[in-house]
C-alpha cells in the first residue's frame, strides 16, 4: 500500500526559563545550568486536509502561570497558510492546560482523545492540589462541550485516523496522554508531545517530574522508539533543540520548522 508522505511542521509560541534539575526525576545535575522550555503545536498537512495536533494556550495563561507568550498558535497557522476555518481536526495529546487552550477558536473542529484521559480530567482525582495544577477547568470544560456537540471522537489504545496517520496511547505523563505516528517522505515521524518533553528524557532514561505513572513513561520511551523509524525521527514535545535540528519553514524564521525534512547534520 502506497501511504500519502505528509508535511509536519512544529510551530512555537511561547517559552519560559528553568533549569536542567527541574526537568528530570533523578537526583540533579551536579554541573546543573540553563535548560529552557519552548511550547508548540504541530500541524500534518496533506493537500487540503489539515490536522493540529494540539491547541496551546492564551497569553491570559502565559501570564497566570508566568509563562512568556510569543504569538496565538492558532493565528499563528497562518504563516502556513492555514486560516482556522481550515482545521477539520485536533488531535488533543492530552488534556493539560499548555496543549488544550484554546479550542474555541475551532469551534467546528473535530477533536481526537484518549477516552481514558478525559475521565481522568473530570473524576476524583482532580480534587488534588497537585495532581490538578496543570489542568485548566476551562479548557476542560470546552472539550466536554464538544462532547454534548458531538464532535470529539474517543480512542481506547493505538489507532488509525488515516492512512499514515496512527495514534499510539502511551500514558504515564496523564492517564490518557498519546503520541502522533505520521508518514513522511523521510520515513515514519513520531510527535512524541509529553511522552518525552526533552530528547535527554527519553535518551537517558530520566522521566520528567509531573508524571502520573513513572513506569508506564519508561515504558513509553521504548514504544516511541517501536513504531519511529530510527531514534532520529522521534520529536519530543519541549525542547528548544528542536528548532536547530530541523530546517526552518521560512529563511531565517525558525519559529516553524519543517519535521518532514532531514534533521540539519
């Protein structure tokens, strides 16, 4: 079967400083030093058919949470030319506030989530300081909406939305966190999202801190690399590397880079 190569391009739109201890679980870093966190969307474009992965959030957030916000991801898809009446679909990787703002500017969007994350995001647990922290009631809120408007479209484990477009249910970060599997023409791609937030937490083994399941993130580490193509064709979801390791959208532009294309060497 021949499978349609799409594009995918990873779009930041805000960033915030930390530090490397504060990006793994193990004991810290004796030579710890600046370990910045970008915030993006992905967009898997094929002709016309558009999908997002993720929503972001609003500068009302970056601002609540201390965040610096560089542009409205959704506008910002414009510079692809991408209008958001364009969007037909949002894979939601999970439910936490900087990936599932948002959504009421795609208010005929359908959405794509693990069944098993949304329970999670509306039953007993969120009535935990901690465990509640990086969810947003509002954006809760909105997904349950689409709900009642039918038009979120539930997963139960790994799936197939189309040809060369899979859904790999990982877990461990949330409940129901899931990664994106997507044909390009450098081979199968994997948007890691919160499955490993920097390249060093899947190359090392070391788990970002908020996780719900320590082992299920180990084990999704290894379920990435299952169904990449090579080590080289996973992207995880926070690291600024990977705006220097893939080529810019634009000349001099690298807000947007292009996932389809060879890393630069």
């Amino acid at each position: 079967m021949n499978l349609p190569n799409y594009e995918v391009y990873a779009l930041r739109y805000a960033t915030v400083a930390r530090r490397r201890s504060q990006n793994f679980i193990t004991p810290p870093d004796p030579h710890d030093g600046p370990m910045p966190m970008d915030y993006f969307v992905w967009i898997i474009r094929n002709g016309d058919r558009v999908w997002l992965v993720d929503t972001g959030f609003n500068e009302a957030a970056a601002q609540a949470r201390g965040r610096e916000f560089l542009r409205c991801p959704i506008d910002a898809l414009r510079a692809l030319g991408i209008r958001a009446a364009d969007v037909s679909d949002v894979i939601v990787t999970h439910l936490h506030y900087d990936h599932a703002g948002n959504i009421r500017k795609l208010p005929h969007a359908q959405l794509h989530l693990q069944e098993s994350e949304l329970h999670y995001a509306c039953g007993c647990n969120m009535r935990f300081d901690l465990l509640r922290h990086a969810y947003a009631v509002e954006d809760v809120v909105d997904v349950v909406r689409g709900v009642y408007d039918k038009r979120v479209s539930f997963y139960h484990g790994h799936d197939e939305l189309a040809p060369g477009l899979q859904l790999l249910h990982i877990g461990g970060h949330t409940q129901g966190l899931q990664s994106v599997r997507v044909h390009t023409a450098r081979g199968w791609i994997v948007l890691a999202s919160d499955a490993s937030h920097y390249y060093d937490n899947m190359g090392q083994d070391a788990p970002f801190p908020i996780v719900l399941n320590v082992a299920d993130m180990l084990a999704g580490f290894e379920i990435l690399q299952k169904f990449a193509e090579s080590p080289e064709h996973i992207v995880p979801g926070h690291d600024p590397l990977v705006r220097s390791r893939y080529p810019a959208f634009a000349d001099g532009n690298v807000e947007i880079v292009s996932l389809h294309m060879d890393p630069r060497s």
